[in-house]
C-alpha cells in the first residue's frame, strides 16, 4: 500500500475507502527533466496527478509546439483525463519541464472509480475549470499580444515554474514554445534587453528588479 500525504491531502474528501483503493493500485513514479510523458496518438494507461516539478502539455504543427497549458504540482492533466470518456487516446504530448514525481492511476480503475465513487468528479471539473481558463489565456496571448510581450511572458512564466531567477532558456527552446523561429526571437530578446526589461548573460536570463515579474 502506497503511505503518501499527498493522496490523503488530494482524495481524503473522498473516504477511507476510496483511500484504500488507491493505495492498492496507484503507483508513484520518478520522472527526469525533458522526458515524455504522453505523445498525441498513443492509448492513454494511467491518469497522472502531479506531485511535484511541471509538465508541459502541447501540440505539434509542422514541428513547431502549440503551448496548451503547465501541469503544476497538485493537477492533473485534463485532457488525459477527458480521454476516459472517450476513446482513450491522446491528443496532446507532455513532456516533464524539471525533475517530476507523479502518481499514476489505471485508465481501466479511474473508468470504475467514477461510478463507484461518484464525487471524483469534483476533481475533474475543478481541473477542467484550471486548464479552460489556461487554454484561454494562451488564445488571448497569441492573438492579442505582440511576440514581445508573449516572449516576456513565458520568460516570467518559466520563472513562476521553477524557482529559478536568472533563468536558463535558449532562443531556439523558446522559438519552440511559442511557434515562430529562434532568428526572430533573438531581434525581439535584443530589443526587449535594450529596453531594460530583461538582462542576458552567462547565467541566464534575468528580469530586472525595475520590472513587474508577475506573469502578464
């Protein structure tokens, strides 16, 4: 049996008997920086709740990410889980950010679960309602925002993410990111650092204490 705070933080709500049933078939599993989780095609196994580090969920079109949403410690992947109802397939990749844990619940139990223990559903309109409001500020931002604020963005994002202030982000990485070339993003990080809102070094990239580092 798995003895984990986090399952009793996450589903204590749901009983000592649901407890029970996810101590007897939930794994724990360790996953490194950069590894992929799920890639767009393959059957969905397990619905993941991340523990702790962040996971990237995204699309791929012709080469280049399409960024639907971060994964943070406590969520789910939501549309993993929306596979269940469907045909267990996935539409997106997710790819660890950072050195990750996550528990992994059987498609085939969490199927079982959701009528056995109806109230689980109040986990996945909760991450349903986290990751609509993600999707929809990505649309905003692609549609609305000019590259060099998107680029600031994910820049304050990435920090908000890992902790890590001067932050290591090659122009290619985040190119990918963001859907457009790493020649672009190099004239917009040399117009945006001679603006003062970002400094560029060995270190990595940092914010200025001048600046507002709140994600826009």
């Amino acid at each position: 049996m798995l003895d984990n705070q986090f399952i009793v933080d996450k589903f204590e709500f749901l009983g000592s008997e649901f407890l029970k049933e996810i101590s007897k078939h939930a794994v724990i599993t360790a996953v490194k920086a950069k590894t992929e989780i799920v890639r767009e095609g393959q059957k969905n196994k397990f619905v993941p709740f991340l523990i702790k580090g962040s996971v990237r969920v995204f699309t791929l079109n012709d080469g280049r990410e399409l960024i639907y949403y971060y994964v943070r410690e406590n969520d789910s992947c939501m549309m993993t889980f929306s596979s269940i109802f469907t045909d267990y397939i996935s539409r997106i990749y997710a790819v660890a950010e950072e050195d990750s844990e996550v528990l992994l619940i059987p498609v085939s139990i969490m199927h079982d679960w959701l009528l056995r223990f109806p109230a689980i559903n109040k986990l996945f309109f909760q991450e349903y309602d986290k990751r609509f409001s993600d999707v929809m500020n990505m649309v905003n931002e692609a549609v609305f925002h000019k590259l060099d604020k998107r680029i600031l963005s994910y820049i304050k994002q990435q920090i908000a993410i890992t902790g890590n202030h001067p932050i290591k982000l090659t122009h290619r990485e985040i190119a990918t990111n963001l859907g457009t070339s790493r020649e672009v993003v190099s004239r917009v990080m040399k117009k945006i650092e001679n603006e003062g809102e970002i400094s560029q070094s060995r270190e990595g990239i940092r914010i200025p204490e001048s600046v507002d580092v709140s994600v826009v």
